[in-house]
C-alpha cells in the first residue's frame, strides 16, 4: 500500500464506490454480475476452474449459470467483494489489515494467486459491460486497476503470511516430534542399562552366599 501515493489512492477510491454503487442497482446483482464475472474468467483460462466442485465437466463459461452450487458461490464471492469495497477508506493501514485477512478467508474458496489477475481482468471487463461507457469511463478503468492491484497484492500477502506461520509452526511441532522421540530413545536405554545391571547384582549376592 506504501507504493501508492495517498491522493491517488482517494481519488480511485472515489471512482470504485461510485461505479460499485451503479452496479449495485442491478436487479439482483449478486448473482447477475457474478455469474458474469468468473463465466468470463473461465473462458479466459478453463484448465484453472477444475480445481472447483462446479468446474469439472463445464464446456464454456454460458453452462455455469445452469449450475445451482456455482451460483450460490457466485453470490458468495460478490458478498464478500462487496465487503471488501466497503471497507476502502481513508484509514489506509487499516483496510490492508482487513484485505490480508480476507485473502486468508478466500483461501478456504480455493482461491489461489493465479487467480487474481483472472479476476481483475474479468472484472473490469464486466464492469464496463454492465454500466457502458457513460458510467464506466477511462478514469474509471484506470481506478479499479489501481484499487484491484492493492486489493489483490493485499490479499495474496495474508494468504501468504498463513502459509508461512503453517510451515513454520509445522517445523516447530517437526522439530518437537524429534525431541520427543530423543526422550523417548533415552528413557528405553537408562531402562535397558537397569535391567542390564540386576543380574549382575544377583549375582554378586549369590556368590556372597
């Protein structure tokens, strides 16, 4: 977020809240303009999608809409991008720490980072798309780029950090499992050396007899 100059940070903010806020007086939007959005992102890239249950078997992204578990994530996906939107304001440290968190939740989506860039594509497409050029100029198009690299690059950052804080604490439980099989191998030796040591004791007392 540092990267971005604070003025121009505003001023895209500005242009996405005022073309989100269009987009939202579609009827039914959630699932209009989701459906749109990932039927253009699997047409850009349709060997990505099989990774998720309503992917497989799908021929173009027109077939997407004919599945009901698709489109309930599909509005979803919106709801949570709607969130995201919303938090965008002047409090910049902030909203990161809410976007690294979210890209954290979408991990649980099997959203991965090759899908991000799908996304931003499709999503100014359908933007521009839904709202024509009066409501979605130049301007516009430049501002979601620059808000969706932030939201995205943000996104990826949490997601990533999880994954780092997994492997590090996978290689701190590593690391436990092996001291605790040294515990282990040491207990079973002092006990073999005990019981090494009780004949020899018996038969000491034996010749002591």
């Amino acid at each position: 977020m540092k990267h971005i100059i604070q003025h121009s940070y505003f001023e895209a903010v500005a242009d996405v809240n005022e073309t989100w806020a269009k987009l939202k007086s579609i009827k039914n939007y959630r699932e209009d303009v989701g459906v749109a959005l990932f039927a253009r992102m699997f047409d850009f890239a349709p060997a990505v999608w099989s990774a998720f249950p309503w992917g497989r078997g799908i021929k173009s992204g027109s077939d997407l809409k004919e599945n009901k578990e698709f489109v309930a994530f599909a509005r979803r996906f919106m709801g949570m991008l709607d969130m995201a939107i919303d938090m965008l304001g002047p409090d910049m440290d902030m909203v990161e720490e809410e976007l690294q968190r979210l890209g954290i939740v979408h991990i649980g989506y099997g959203v991965m980072p090759k899908h991000y860039p799908l996304m931003g594509k499709a999503l100014v497409e359908v933007l521009e798309e839904k709202l024509g050029s009066r409501f979605f100029s130049k301007q516009h198009h430049e501002s979601w780029n620059t808000m969706y690299t932030f939201m995205s690059v943000s996104m990826m950052q949490g997601a990533f950090q999880l994954l780092v804080n997994a492997q590090t604490k996978a290689e701190q439980l590593e690391d436990e499992l092996q001291e605790l099989k040294i515990q282990k191998s040491d207990a079973v030796l002092v006990k073999k050396k005990k019981q090494d040591r009780i004949p020899s004791l018996t038969s000491s007392t034996s010749s002591s007899c």
